[in-house]
C-alpha cells in the first residue's frame, strides 16, 4: 500500500513538473518570438540602438532584456480636424473642419523622428488649415474647394514627409458662416433672382414689340391680309360663350366719313 502511494506521489510530481517547464516554454516562446502582421513593421532596437531598420511581415526573433520592437501600422489612417475658427482674406469669421488621410511611409523616421506622429501630424494639419484658409475669400474657397484640399495636402505633406509621414488626401469638410452673413447672402441671392428675371421679361418684350412691328408692316402691305386676320380674329371671338358682339368698321367708310365732315 505505502509503495502504490509513493509511486502515485512520483507520478504527480513529475506531472506538475512537466506543466511547469511547459508554461515555462511557452512564456519563453512568447518572449522571444513576435508576429508581425502583414500591415505592420517592426521597428528593431538592440541596447536603445536601431539595427537593420524596419522588419516584417512575419516573425522576428529578439533576446529578452536586451532588444525591444516597436509595431507601427503602415495602413491609412483617417485624422479628423475639429472645427476651427478661420478668418478669410476678406474679413470673414468662419467655423472650417477637415478630414486628413495619412499614411506611414518610413516606419523608422516615425519612430524616431516625433515622440507621437499621429498627434504631430494632426497638430500640422490643424495649423495648415487655418494658414491656407485665411489666403482665400469666401467665394472662392466656396466655389474652388477642390485648389484648397489640393494645397492644404502639399503643404501638410511637406512638414510631415520628415517623419516618414505620407498625406494621401485632404478634404474640407464643412464650412460653417456666420448667421448674419447667410442672411446676407440669402438677400443678395434673391435680389440677383429678381434682376434676372427683370432682364428676361424686358428681353421678351423687346422680341416681341420687334415682331409686332414687323406684323404691322406686312399687314399694312397686305389690305387684303389684314382683312383675313380680321375675320380670324371674329371666329375665335365667336367659339367663346360671351354676350360681346364685335362688328368691323372699314377704315375706307371711317375716312369718307371724314372728308364729308371737312
């Protein structure tokens, strides 16, 4: 009996042992062994030392204590700009926001050339906005959005090209006006509204006092002509239910009429 209770202790021991190098191995494993994703690169440091840049996708060997990696994501990234008070070339107060789209070109120069690019590139947009913005008046950055999204990504891509920071688009979002300028401008706009269509009617009445004109002159031509538009005209009075009654007058009886009274 006491020798079935040893060997059952024996076994027991062995089998902790065994869990424990396996937990062992495995922390070990995990330690030394890293997975680098295909949309990631590990930044490689040795003794605070970077050695042969930028690693992955895959798995990287590194001694513990002595080396450290650091992932960066090498996939775009959306960056949103809060709204920001801009004043336009013309003295105008506008509320402007915008989305920027970055992405890591260098993953070494991000590491080591700003503590935190993301927030570094953010900050860089947000000052470039307000400086591009205030070159601009408001009709034009209304009416040519796209020049300013296209020089607000060269300019935020030249600052941030140093840390290994690409800028792939730049895109005004929205653009908010003062009350009292909307007002204005929905006054202007109905104003322009009314003096187009001013000039539409006077166009018409100058096309039409031209054709009357010359409808005159070929009636007064044409006596015989005249006549007809006379009796067309009694035939589209008569289809009507109304208690008018037109009768024509020669204008040769109103002139007989005349040299007798002479």
């Amino acid at each position: 009996m006491l020798g079935v209770l040893a060997a059952g202790s024996a076994a027991g021991g062995v089998a902790a042992v065994v869990v424990i190098v396996v937990i062992v191995l495995i922390v070990v494993i995990r330690s030394i062994l890293i997975v680098v994703t295909e949309y990631e690169r590990g930044v490689f440091f040795r003794f605070g030392r970077i050695i042969e840049g930028a690693k992955g996708p895959g798995i990287i060997v590194r001694i513990p204590g002595v080396d450290r990696v650091v992932k960066v994501n090498l996939r775009v990234e959306v960056v949103d700009i809060p709204a920001q008070a801009v004043i336009s070339k013309d003295n105008v107060t506008l509320q402007v926001d915008a989305v920027v789209y970055f992405q890591v070109a260098d993953p070494v120069k991000a590491i080591i050339g700003v503590d935190n690019f993301r927030f570094a590139s953010q900050r860089v947009a947000m000052t470039s906005l307000r400086s591009i913005i205030g070159r601009f008046e408001l009709d034009e950055l209304l009416a040519r959005r796209e020049e300013v999204n296209v020089e607000l990504r060269q300019v935020i891509d030249q600052a941030t090209e140093v840390w290994g920071v690409v800028v792939r688009q730049v895109e005004v979002r929205d653009i908010t006006l003062p009350d009292q300028l909307l007002r204005a401008m929905a006054r202007q706009a109905e104003a322009e509204r009314e003096r187009r269509a001013k000039v539409i009617a006077a166009t018409g009445e100058l096309e039409a006092s031209k054709e009357l004109g010359e409808a005159a002159q070929t009636l007064t031509a044409s006596p015989g002509a005249l006549q007809l538009r006379t009796l067309q005209t009694l035939a589209e009075v008569a289809t009507e239910r109304n208690s008018t009654l037109v009768f024509p007058i020669p204008i040769e009886l109103l002139q007989i009429f005349a040299k007798d009274s002479k």
